[in-house]
C-alpha cells in the first residue's frame, strides 16, 4: 500500500472508533505542528486508537460487575472525548512509546474538562 492508501483505511478505521465511543462528528481534529510532525503524529494517533479499541473490547468483555461497568464506560467517554479534541501533534508523538491504558490515563483529564 501507498502511504496515503494506508492513512486513508486508518483514517476510516478512526472513524469507526470514534463513532463507536459515541461522538456525533465522527472526525478526528486535524493536527497542529509542523508538516513532518503532523504526518507522523496521524500515524501515531491512529494506531494508538485501534490499540485502546481492543483494550476496552478486551475489558468490557472481562467485566461482570454491572457497577463496576458503568464506571469503566464513564472513564473511557471521558477519556476519548479528551482524546478526540488533542490537535497538537506533539502530544501524540511525545506518548508514541506508551501503551493504551497510558494514554487512556493521560486523556481522562482533558475529557473531564469538557
């Protein structure tokens, strides 16, 4: 594939995700930073939202506790909300070497916020 038929399918696949956590657009922010660095951090953003999709899957298919549930889908809204509204590319980059649930934690805050 040519990279901007891979960066197509990852953006779709993106999407999915975001419609899958309940956003209305759908549409990830375009990122701010330099051309170099906003081409890499797409990259990086997407594969670290399909990495989150199959943690959470993962999660929500091991969870029994109905309480326990509820609290997880309000941290994980709370925390994709925060990360559909990241538009510095920068902020994706410097967490290229963390896992899902880091990034999860990372981005809570800036979905309580909203």
């Amino acid at each position: 594939l040519c990279r901007s038929c891979y960066i197509r399918g990852q953006e779709a696949a993106a999407d999915t995700i975001v419609r899958r956590f309940n956003f209305q657009e759908g549409d990830l922010p375009d990122l701010n930073g330099s051309p170099k660095q906003v081409s890499w951090a797409e990259i990086i953003r997407l594969n670290k939202l399909a990495e989150i999709d199959a943690l959470v899957s993962r999660l929500r298919a091991q969870s029994t506790d109905l309480q326990k549930r509820a609290t997880f889908n309000t941290k994980i809204r709370q925390a994709m909300r925060g990360l559909a509204d990241v538009e510095e590319a920068e902020w994706w980059i410097e967490r290229r070497t963390y896992g899902a649930e880091l990034i999860l934690r990372d981005a809570i805050p800036l979905g309580e916020e909203k």
